[in-house]
C-alpha cells in the first residue's frame, strides 16, 4: 500500500518561527516525511531550508548566528529600517540554486502583493527573492521588488496558508506559531497597543478558521516571546518540540 501525501503548513510568527523545527524534529524521528511544504514569513524560512534537505540542527544553527539589526543591515532611501536585499547572500549560502526546482520537496511560498492588496503564491523560478519578500515584516524590513512588483510579509494577508495544500495532498500537518492570548484591560493602554491588539485579532481570526482544512494542527504555548526576541531559541525549539510529541499519536494515526 502506497503512504498517503502529506503537506505541511508552516504559519509566520517572526523568529518564534523556530518553534516549527520542534515539530520537523518530531516528524523526523516517526518517520513522517512531507511530500509538500506551504509557508508564509518565517515558516517560508523554515520550509525553504527544510525542502532543500538541511538538517533542524542546521537550520536552527541558522536562526541562531543570523544577525538582524546589524548596522550594515539598515536601509538607505528606501521604506523600512532594515534593507531586506541585503539579507540575499546569508540564504544563497544554503540554497546556492536559488531556484524552486533544485528543492527535494515542492515548496509553496506566500507573500503580499502591495500593489494590487493580494497574496500571490510562488512555487516555481527564483526561490530567495520570494522568501526575503514573503519573511519581510512591515516598517521593519522593506519591501522587494519581484518582476516590476513589490511584495512584502505574506502573513499581512495570509498566516496560515494552507490553500496550496488542500487539493494536492491527502492529509495536512499544521504548525501555527503566532501566539494569541486573552489581555487585560490594563494592557490595552495606549494607541499602539490597540493596533498590536487588532493586527494579532485578524491574524488569529483568519488562521483559526482554516484550522478544519488540517488533519493535525500543532501550537506551541509562545505568548511569553515577541516577535523578534532572539535570546530564547533553544527555549522556543523546545516548546515546539513538547507540543508537537504531545500529537504524536494524531500524528501517528496519519499514516
């Protein structure tokens, strides 16, 4: 008897992204390989460097010794702080094809489409742009130029893209690290907050409800970790792992 497809879904959630590798750790030593892998933002990150063969220990490696607010990093004349191109050659070191055909396992990758206000999919031609495009969170980093088109963070419009999967494969694996919890009163105190607070409600919102396209869906506790809080990997790696072993048997009754 033929083993039945698997996707993966691999949601954005900053470099709380790392806690997606706790469940590739999982499925790795049940044996589960995707045939498929769909993600936005850091779980494009995750599912590129996954797709083309690197190890979790490698790929976490990675997040680790990556720098983000390097000063040469910073942006000159363009919108955001951080020049998100720049950022090109750290990921050609590990997919030195840059190209979606050279990947072990098909990748779908979802950015936003800023001028025409949609998500567009990639899953063919040059890899790294789309991934750069599709991790490069608002204001922070700026946006990149594809094909005469800007496109920045896929999880503006779409956190969860599962859609890729739906009708290519037989069953579905989700991983959702974007963490969303009830507040105070007293936490809702400034304008700021209640843009942080709507922008994490419309996110939550439109992953939960995708949630039933997916056999399994696995969510790590990651409330106490802001989206570029970089001091806890090993802690966020951990947290993802004991999530997704307390699936295992869902996971098991898969295949």
């Amino acid at each position: 008897m033929t083993s039945p497809s698997i996707g993966l879904v691999l949601s954005g959630g900053g470099v709380r992204g790392v806690a997606h590798l706790g469940l590739l750790k999982v499925l790795e030593e049940m044996g589960i390989e995707p045939t498929a892998i769909s993600g936005t933002s850091a779980g494009a990150i995750v599912g590129a460097l996954r797709a083309a063969g690197h190890s979790v220990s490698t790929i976490l490696d990675f997040f680790r010794n990556t720098p983000i607010f390097k000063l040469g990093l910073f942006a000159s004349r363009k919108p955001g702080f951080l020049d998100t191109d720049k950022f090109y050659p750290v990921l050609k070191e590990l997919l030195p094809d840059d190209d979606f055909g050279a990947l072990k396992t098909k990748l779908y990758v979802t950015a936003t489409d800023m001028v025409k206000g949609k998500p567009r999919t990639f899953s063919n031609g040059q890899l790294i742009r789309p991934i750069l495009a599709s991790a490069a969170f608002p204001v922070v980093f700026t946006p990149v130029e594809i094909e005469g088109q800007l496109y920045t963070d896929g999880g503006a419009l779409n956190n969860f893209p599962v859609e890729p999967l739906a009708g290519e494969c037989e069953l579905i694996i989700g991983s959702n690290v974007h963490p969303f919890k009830d507040l105070q009163l007293s936490d809702i105190r400034n304008t700021l907050s209640v843009m942080e607070r709507l922008f994490h409600l419309s996110i939550h919102h439109h992953t939960i409800h995708k949630y039933h396209l997916c056999n399994v869906v696995v969510t790590p506790d990651l409330n106490n970790f802001g989206t570029f809080d970089r001091g806890h990997f090993d802690e966020m790696f951990e947290l993802g792992y004991k999530a997704a072993h307390e699936k295992r048997a869902e996971l098991a009754a898969l295949v």
